[in-house]
C-alpha cells in the first residue's frame, strides 16, 4: 500500500477535492459543482466511493488478514 505521505500536492488536493463532493457536493447538468452542508447520502454510498477514491492512487492494503504496517511518514 501507499504511504498517503509520498503523494505529491495535486493529488492530495484531488482526493480531498473528492471526498468533499461525496459528501457535500451536488453535481449540476453542466458539469458545476456546489456545496450543501445538508446533503443527504447514505454511509455505505459514501464509503464505497472513497475507496474508489482511494484506490486511484493505490492507497489500499494489498494483504489480506491483518493487513500490512505502514509507516508514519513517506520515505
């Protein structure tokens, strides 16, 4: 798994930028986005795509069981 410390800026925006539109955003026809504090979601929804999220950039445990160590900074 990737250590999420060895990310660059941009993708570290994009994943912020994402999670924040699976929570809060609402996707308009023409492609713009806007933020409503009372979007309603539901957990399991919100949960699947972050891992999608996630994944993109290779941030989940390629083990399974316990899962593996990571360490607390990049490197």
């Amino acid at each position: 798994m990737k250590n999420p410390a060895d990310l660059d800026r941009d993708q570290l925006v994009y994943i912020v930028t994402g999670m924040m539109q699976l929570v809060y955003g609402v996707e308009h026809p023409d492609g713009s986005w806007t933020y409503a504090a009372d979007k309603e979601w539901r957990g399991s929804d919100v949960c699947e795509a972050a891992a999608g999220l996630l994944g993109q950039f290779g941030l989940f445990p390629e083990a399974e069981g316990v899962g593996e160590p990571m360490p607390p900074t990049g490197g």
